[in-house]
C-alpha cells in the first residue's frame, strides 16, 4: 500500500491496516520512519493517560472499568498494555491479562499488548510511537497499562500527558514505592482495592508524603489568597500539540493530587477517577503544562531519532569497526586501552579522515 493510502485508511478507521501499521513500527519494518513522520502533523487530538502500577494491584481490572465509563461518555478508547517486568511473560500470558472482555468486541475500543521480547526500539521508545499510530487513527483516549513499579515503566510513563499510579493496601508495596522516589511521576493516585484492610492507611500514607496533610506552602497560597478561579493559561481553545507557549509555572498552577480509593473489581470509584482525569486534562491545558509535556516528549522523541540514526551511520557507513579491529592486537597486549582507540576512532570521524 503506498504510504498516502496508508495514512488515509489509517485515519479512516480502518482496523487491519491499523494493526499492521502497529505491527510495522513495533518491529521496526521497512518504510516505520516515514509512516511515524507523515502521520505527525496529525498528532495531539488522544489524550494520552498511564496506568502503572504493582503486579497485581488491579491495573487491568480498572483499566476495563475505566474503558466502561469512558465508552458511556461516547469517547473512542485504545488500550496499551506493556509488560516490561519479564521476558517471560510476553504472548499467551499478557495476552490472557489484558483479555477485557467486556469491552473487546466494541468497534469503538481497541487493544494491544507489548512485550519486550520484539521490541527492537527499546520498550519506551516503541510504546509513545505505537501510541502516535493510535492518535492518528483518531481515538479519543489512549489508556497506557503499565506492570511495575521501576526505570523502564518510569520510562514509559514518560509516554503519557496524565499518569496515574495504582497502589493497594496488602503488597507493602505502599511505603517502599513512597519511598522510592516513584511517587513523583504520578498525577493521580489511585488506593485500589478499597475493599480491603489497610486501604484508608495508605491513602493516609500518600497524603502525608505528598505534603497535602502537612499543609503544603501552595495549598497555603491558594487558601489566603483565594487564587483557585485565576488558573487560566492563553492555552484554552488547542487540546494538541498546537499549544501556545507554554505559561509559567506559579503556586496558583500548582496541580493538588488527588488521592481516590477505587473497587475495580466492582466498579467502584471508576467515574470519580474519569472525572479527575478530565480535572488533570483542563489543569494541564489551563497551566501550558500539556504544551510543555508534549514538547519535552517531542525533544526526547527527536533526541533518540538521531541517537538511533547516528550509531547507524557510525557502525554501518564509516570505517569506525575496522579502525577498532586494525587496533585489536594492540588492545590484547595492553599497548593500547578501549579508551585510548575510542577517542582515535572519534577523532578520525570528527575529523572526517576516516568516514
Ligand atoms: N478485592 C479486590 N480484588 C481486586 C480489585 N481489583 C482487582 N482485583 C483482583 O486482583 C487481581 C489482579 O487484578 P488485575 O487487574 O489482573 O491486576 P493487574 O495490576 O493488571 O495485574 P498485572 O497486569 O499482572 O500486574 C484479580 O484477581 C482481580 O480480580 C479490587 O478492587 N478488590
Ligand atoms: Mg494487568
């Protein structure tokens, strides 16, 4: 199918050649690149929302939930879910985790699961461009389910302009993710299985470490100064990537997180959930802060484009190997260290000589 085909019937819906077109970037097949930058212009109507969390903390069970209540608001849904804990559990596994079949058979949702065993561009890098695809087919909301708490989900969290971080009160996983710094990424936190014991504690627990029981120096600002109503950016009317520069950031601007208990197995908490993610949507576009996420993403995005293009030109296109294998004897009889031929070979390429 020539690329303007592919774009059109991408953008018209068309579910097979969405799913081939995911299939071509996550496997980085021929012709990905060009697909990723005609589909560009297209991109920032998709909200683009992480679910991360522990194993088992119920990530799936809400993410169905929430697919549930965003279908009644009549918004289109694509799910993401990435395994990036275990090489092991890619295929039948993660497929039997995110099977959701309550919404799997409507037209208006779609869902794929990633693994990392195939991904070939690095988990992070693979999931935001498989993400652009699914923008550019036009769906509403894209809902990024991630395993675990560590780097690489910190890394695909990064994918995300709302994230939002699942904990439950049984795992213990409570405190030590409190105190593991990952806190930070989340823009909403969720204590999921409410119906169990400990679930007011740990809600307690996120408070306090957020500073919100505490009485943080913004919630102070807002409280005397009654600022809350002039929260508004020059950014109102754009919802993509068009955003006008992004506003300074100001105590008034400060985003309060909130901290839902949820029953995902019964639904429970789902709608106060859909409406904090509209809340932290409008915070985003008010503030600039959308504008500057997605411009961080999109300086990254181009920042790894050209890592990955220049170790291709430097392994594939200049002489850089062969200086290293004519330097090989030298290296076994210690007459030279790696860091010694790695500074000749980059002075050979800056310089030209040896490209
Ligand atoms: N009691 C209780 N159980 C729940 C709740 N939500 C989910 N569960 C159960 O918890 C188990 C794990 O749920 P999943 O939705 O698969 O959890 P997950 O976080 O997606 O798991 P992984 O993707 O394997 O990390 C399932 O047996 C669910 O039925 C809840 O609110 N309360
Ligand atoms: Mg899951």
């Amino acid at each position: 199918m020539a690329q303007g085909d592919q774009v059109a019937a991408l953008r018209g819906g068309n579910v097979p050649v969405l799913a081939r077109a995911i299939s071509q970037v996550e496997n980085r097949r021929a012709g990905f690149e060009a697909l990723l930058s005609s589909i560009h212009p297209t991109l920032g109507h998709a909200r683009r929302i992480g679910i991360t969390g522990p194993p088992g903390a119920g990530k799936s069970t809400l993410t169905e939930r929430l697919v549930q209540v965003l279908r009644a608001k009549g918004h289109t849904v694509a799910v993401v879910a990435v395994d990036p804990t275990s090489p092991f559990t890619g295929g039948a596994l993660l497929g039997d985790r995110i099977r959701m079949e309550s919404v799997a058979l409507d037209p208006g949702v779609y869902i794929r699961s990633m693994a990392t065993r195939g991904s070939l561009g690095g988990l992070a890098t693979t999931t935001r461009e498989v993400c652009d695809v699914l923008d550019a087919a036009g769906f509403d909301r894209i809902l990024i389910e991630t395993v675990g708490v560590g780097q690489s989900e910190l890394d695909v969290g990064r994918s995300a302009d709302t994230t939002v971080l699942v904990l439950v009160p049984e795992s213990g996983d409570g405190i030590q993710t409190l105190k593991s710094g990952v806190m930070e990424i989340g823009d909403i936190f969720v204590v999921n299985k409410s119906d169990r014991p400990g679930a007011d504690r740990l809600r307690q627990e996120i408070e306090i470490t957020l500073g919100i029981r505490a009485g943080n120096a913004y919630r102070h600002v807002k409280a005397h100064h009654g600022l809350e109503k002039k929260q508004t950016g020059g950014t109102s009317a754009t919802d993509g990537m068009t955003a006008g520069p992004p506003v300074r950031r100001s105590a008034e601007s400060h985003w309060a997180h909130p901290v839902l208990g949820t029953v995902a197995s019964k639904g429970e908490g789902v709608e106060v959930l859909a409406d904090a993610l509209d809340g932290h949507h409008q915070w985003l576009t008010e503030t600039g802060e959308l504008g500057a996420r997605r411009r961080r993403r999109l300086f990254e995005r181009t920042r790894e484009v050209v890592d990955r293009a220049a170790r291709q030109w430097i392994w594939h296109e200049t002489a850089a190997e062969q200086m290293i294998n004519d330097r090989l004897e030298d290296l076994a009889a210690g007459r030279t260290s790696p860091y010694e031929v790695a500074v000749e070979v980059l002075d050979g390429l800056k310089q030209g000589t040896r490209v």
